[in-house]
C-alpha cells in the first residue's frame, strides 16, 4: 500500500441522507476506520433537530435507510462479511 495516496485530511461529511419524514441526517467522517457513525439531523428548514449516535459502523458506501423508529444499515464483521442491522432510533 502506497500510503502517499491516503490524503493527510477527509472531509468533515461522510454522507447525507433524508428519511422518509424529509429530515436530512448529516453522516461525519470518523476520525478513525469502523469508529461509531454519528450523524447530525435537521428538518426540512434546516433547524438541527437531534444528533445521534450508532453503536456500529456503517458502510459509507451503502446508504442508510431511514423510518420514523428505525435505521437500517449495511455493516461489515471483522471477516468483511456484510450484513443488514436494525437500529432502533430512541429520542430523549
């Protein structure tokens, strides 16, 4: 591996995505690989609303899909095996 290619920054967003009730969820960029994903979320006139945290490690490449009570993802296990996780979306 070549690590001149690997860029000294990343940027600050990973992913943007909308769910189904129009709220955007803004994915950060970890700091490092497989770390939790956080997201930032806002509704439709650009007010934050929440900010949530997963306790798993989505891939980047595979968007999330998103419901009222529930996100599913696409992770990867330590073999790179992929598969689909429900996480459930608590609001405090």
């Amino acid at each position: 591996m070549d690590v001149s290619l690997i860029p000294e920054r990343k940027p600050i967003v990973a992913g943007l995505h909308v769910d189904r009730s129009g709220r955007v969820w803004v994915r950060r960029t970890p700091a490092v690989a497989n770390a939790p994903a956080t997201w930032e979320v806002f509704d439709r006139t650009g007010r934050a609303v929440a900010m949530a945290t997963a306790a798993f490690a989505p891939r980047i490449q595979v968007p999330p899909f998103i419901t009222e009570n529930a996100m599913y993802a696409v992770v990867a296990d330590e073999d790179g095996v992929l598969s689909v996780v429900r996480a459930r979306i608590v609001r405090q």
